[in-house]
C-alpha cells in the first residue's frame, strides 16, 4: 500500500475531474432518456394522424367500390359506354391500392413503436386499441422559467459544463504533478521460515520509509502533459 502526501492538491485536481466526467455522463445518460421519449412521441402521433388517414383512404375505396358496382349495372343496361365504365373500376382498383398502402404505412410505424418501447407487439397493439385514429390532446404548457435558466437544464450544456470543469482539474493536476511528490509506502504479509524440522509462521507488517521524488529529469514529460491539459 502506498499513500500519497497531496501536498499540491494534485490526487484532488484529479477526483475533481473525475467527478465532473461522472456528472457529464449522468446528463449524457438524462439526455438519452429525452431523446428516446422525444421518438416515441413522434411515432406515436404520426401512428395516429396515419390511422385516421387510412380510414379516409378506406372510406374512400368502399365508395369507388360501390359506385363501380353501380356502374357495371348500368353499363349492362346499356346506359353507360364501357370507356366509361372502364374509367371507374379503374378509380375503384387504385383507391384499393392506396388504402392498403396506408395500412402497410401505420403498420411500420406499429413496428418502429415496438423497437424503440421494447414491448411485445401484440401487447403494444391491445394498449394502441383504445386511441385509434384519435391525435393527443396535450395539456396546455405554462412556461414559467426565465430562458436562461431553461438552457440551464438542457443536458448537453450540462455536459459541456462538466467538461470544462474536468479539463480544468486535469489541468491543475498536471501541474501540481511537475512538483516534489511525498509518499508513505507500507505493508503488510504472511511470513513463514522452515528450518530443519522446526517451521514458525507469523504476520509481518512495516510502514515506511517514507519517499520525496523530485521531478528533475523527466525529458520534459511533465510540463509537455501540462501543455496537453491547459
């Protein structure tokens, strides 16, 4: 074991700095978070605008489906020329196709919810059931916080922040490092001696000596890291 004398705050510049890098990841993992809820919401209400698209698509290819039906009834009757007719069945298929390409549509949407919410789809689809095709109706927002002080929050300007803050303990530990450094060095083992037929055991311990290093002839590592950090 070996502890250090911080004369110079070195060993404090440097869990400073660390517990600043600590804080900037917490805000990084906090801004994971939002983001994540930011894309769920976004799917979520583009999976509800796309529900109620696709029942308008679906309305409107039963009644291309109807009137072509209508169609073909007076165009057996010899009421309605085939070009004519022609033209509706031919609005009636691509109405079909437009709705179920809608569908298709709101079903990857269903399927991005599944990835991002980790759920099981049939359990994810039971808990959608109730809202379908129904946009949020959000609550009225009541900013009362200065921008300043809503800046303050956001995660990546805490991260910056802490980031400086490390920086600047790397910095002061760097320098701190070009000084003397004073250590007590100390152990503690098992000793045990054979001689002959006779063995004794016992627990050494020592503390000490106690060490001074100057930092004189570095080839200028010291100062070249100070560099680095400032």
């Amino acid at each position: 074991a070996a502890w250090e004398l911080d004369l110079f705050g070195a060993a404090g510049a440097g869990r400073d700095a660390a517990q600043a890098r600590l804080q900037g990841a917490q805000a990084g993992w906090h801004e994971a978070r939002l983001s994540v809820a930011a894309e769920v919401a976004t799917n979520y209400t583009a999976l509800r605008a796309c529900e109620a698209q696709a029942r308008q698509t679906q309305a409107d290819a039963s009644s291309r489906a109807e009137t072509s039906r209508l169609t073909a009834l007076t165009e057996a009757a010899g009421l309605v020329a085939p070009a004519d007719a022609a033209l509706v069945r031919a609005g009636a298929a691509q109405a079909r196709s437009q709705a179920i390409h809608q569908q298709a549509a709101c079903d990857l949407l269903v399927k991005s919810l599944v990835d991002i919410t980790a759920l099981a789809e049939p359990d994810l689809r039971q808990r959608l059931a109730p809202g379908t095709a129904r946009l949020p109706q959000p609550a009225p927002v009541n900013v009362a916080t200065l921008p300043a002080a809503l800046l303050a929050q956001r995660p990546d300007l805490v991260d910056a922040a802490q980031a400086v803050v490390a920086a600047a303990g790397d910095h002061a530990q760097s320098q701190a490092r070009q000084r003397p450094q004073v250590s007590l060095q100390g152990s503690l083992a098992g000793l045990s001696v054979r001689s002959g037929e006779s063995t004794s055991q016992g627990t050494v311990w020592s503390l000490g000596p106690l060490t001074v290093s100057f930092p004189l002839f570095d080839g200028g590592s010291r100062a070249a890291a100070a560099t680095a950090a400032r």
